[in-house]
C-alpha cells in the first residue's frame, strides 16, 4: 500500500485538528506518514492515535525562522526516498504556497482547497464563489492535495507511529526570505474560525449587539463570524469575515443570524456541512441554501436557543 506523507501543522508541537483530518483522509488513499517539522519532543502519541505508520522527525534548528520555502525543501527531500502515492497538507496561505513550491520541485500535479478527497485521490472543491462543485484528479506526478480544514472528520485508528529522525539539507536560495518578528494574534478563547467545527456568524440584523451570537457561540464551542456589512460598520474586525472578501470556511455547522445570504457571503460558507440561519424576513435569500431556517428575531431566538442547549448540557 503506498506510503502518503502528511504535513502535521502544529503551533509549538501541539497538533492541529486539520493534521487529524489529513491522517483520516490519507488512510483512505494509503498507509498515512507524518511529516514533522518542529524542535523539542515530536508529539508522535498525537500523530500515532489519528493513525500515523511512520512519523518522520526533522529537527527545525537549521530552518527556523525562515518562511515556507524551506519546508517545501524537507517535504521534497523526504518524498525522494519514500515514494509516496501523495502528499497531503493542511489548505492554509502557508500549506497552499509550500504545495505550489513543492509541485515545482517534483514536477507534481497540484490541488488546493479540496473540501473531500476520495479512496482513488479524486478531489472536491467548490469554485467561482461557490457556483460550481469540480472533481479533480492529478495525472502527473506525485499528487499534492492541499486540504481544507474540516474535510473529514477525525478518525482514531492506532498507527504504528515509528519515529524516523530525518537529516535534510536546506539550499542557501530556500532561506532567502527571514521572519523578522512575529507577533502571535491576542486569542479570543474561541476556536479559529477557518478550523472550527461549529461556525455562528451575526450580520447587519445583529445592529451591532452581538451578545446573543457570541452566548450562541460559546454555549456551542463555536467560533464566530461575521458579515461584510458588520465588519464595514465595526462591529467586528476583519478577520472575523466570512465570505468572498474574508475567510472561507467549512464547518459542520454554520449559524447564520441576521445575514441576509448575499452571494458575496455564501462563497465563504456554502460549502458548511449544515447551514441554519435566523433571519426575520422570510424572503431572505439566505434561506435557499439553509438545511434549517427560522423565521424571528435573533435577539429573541438565540437566547432561546442558547438557554435550550445549556439545559440539555
Ligand atoms: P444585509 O444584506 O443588510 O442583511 C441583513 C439581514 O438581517 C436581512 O436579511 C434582515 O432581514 C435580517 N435582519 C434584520 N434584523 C434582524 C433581526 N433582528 N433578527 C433576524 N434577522 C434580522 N459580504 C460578506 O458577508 N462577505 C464578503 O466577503 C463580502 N465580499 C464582498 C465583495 C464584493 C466585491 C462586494 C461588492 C460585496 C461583498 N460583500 C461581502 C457584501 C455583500 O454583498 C452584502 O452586502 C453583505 O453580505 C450583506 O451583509 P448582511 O447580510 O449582514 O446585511
């Protein structure tokens, strides 16, 4: 069976949920490898409970500190020798350039922004804000599927997680660009919004009070999202836009309140795996894509709701 390298995306050796998803979806095509770039301790309990066979360890000393290009290096150096029948990595800015560069390097077909890939490789992506479902299969190469998060969910199948230390060596041209300074984002305690499960968004019809979105939210363990029109009235700041001009995301559930459903907005989140919305207009075009609509006001239906969920907890 063929080895597929996964790219674990980590924040200090603390694994991503979207390395679980690409462990559950490597499965699926092969026998799933994680590729570790980091210092200290190799968290290879965390990669052998999502099924990793094989984990190889590089010790990021040499590289740290540098942009994305070294990382293609690593990821091409480790696919010289294990061959694998594809390579997949997490759809974020940095996992999309590292499978272009790499791409290059192997002379590899490149998918990104899949939101399903099946046993054979074929690939799912929602493309022109949304308008078009496409299935796509690399024919050249080793194939490099980058992967949103929340493709699939997570699997816990035992692997059997043989640590492989991997020396890499890094061209002088890879490290031309250097991180400066880095400043890590002030966490709202909320999951991030382009990886969380559970996505409740708050539009124009919030009037700016989003205290009943955000109760929503959390009662929910969701992360929250926002409007155009709310983000250009400053309610929100701009990362917390969703939608053709902001964050795309594919959550299992998407809450819309108070959002009228403009296509702008649907492109970001369409792809949800359900979509609610409360919206008081029942005209609202919103409720063309939704799996569950109500009609009413969302400061009235969210408390509802929220003090509902919280009993049933
Ligand atoms: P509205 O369209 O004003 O809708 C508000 C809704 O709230 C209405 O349906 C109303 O019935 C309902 N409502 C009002 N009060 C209540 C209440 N108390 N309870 C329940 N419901 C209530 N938009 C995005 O969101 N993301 C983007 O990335 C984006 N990019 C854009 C890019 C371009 C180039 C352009 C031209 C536009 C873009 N837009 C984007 C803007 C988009 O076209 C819409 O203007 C915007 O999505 C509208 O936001 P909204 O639904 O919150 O507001």
């Amino acid at each position: 069976m063929a080895e597929i390298l996964v790219l674990v995306d980590h924040v200090d050796g603390a694994v991503r949920k979207t390395t679980n998803e690409l462990l559950t979806i490597a499965r699926r095509i092969g026998e799933p490898s994680a590729v570790f770039i980091g210092s200290g301790e190799a968290p290879v309990e965390a990669l052998k409970k999502f099924g990793a066979e094989k984990i190889y360890v590089v010790d990021d000393a040499e590289i740290k500190g540098y942009l994305v290009a070294p990382k293609a290096e690593v990821l091409q150096q480790i696919a010289a020798t294990a061959n694998p029948g594809a390579i997949l990595i997490s759809s974020s800015a940095e996992g999309k350039e590292i499978a272009g560069r790499l791409a290059i390097k192997l002379g590899s077909g490149v998918i990104t922004d899949a939101v399903d890939v099946a046993a054979d490789g074929t690939t799912t992506q929602s493309v022109f804000a949304g308008n078009f479902t496409v299935n796509a299969k690399v024919t050249q190469g080793t194939p490099i599927i980058a992967v949103k998060p929340n493709a699939a969910a997570p699997e816990e199948v035992a692997g059997a997680g043989a640590v492989v230390p991997t020396a890499v060596t890094i061209s002088d041209v890879a490290k031309a660009a250097q991180i400066v300074a880095s400043q890590p984002r002030q966490s709202t305690g909320r999951p991030e919004l382009t990886e969380a499960a559970i996505v409740v968004s708050g539009g124009r019809g919030t009037g700016g009070d989003f205290t009943a979105v955000e109760a929503l939210a959390d009662v929910l363990g969701a992360a929250v999202g926002a409007s155009r029109a709310a983000v250009d009235s400053g309610w929100k700041p701009h990362t917390f836009q969703v939608g053709q001009t902001g964050k795309v995301v594919s959550p299992q559930l998407y809450v819309a309140n108070g959002i009228s459903g403009a296509i702008q907005h649907r492109a970001g989140m369409q792809t949800s795996k359900t979509i609610v919305a409360v919206n008081k207009d029942e005209e609202a075009p919103i409720f063309e894509l939704v799996d569950f609509g109500v009609v009413g006001d969302l400061h009235t239906v969210l408390p509802a709701l929220t003090a509902e969920i919280t009993a049933r907890k």
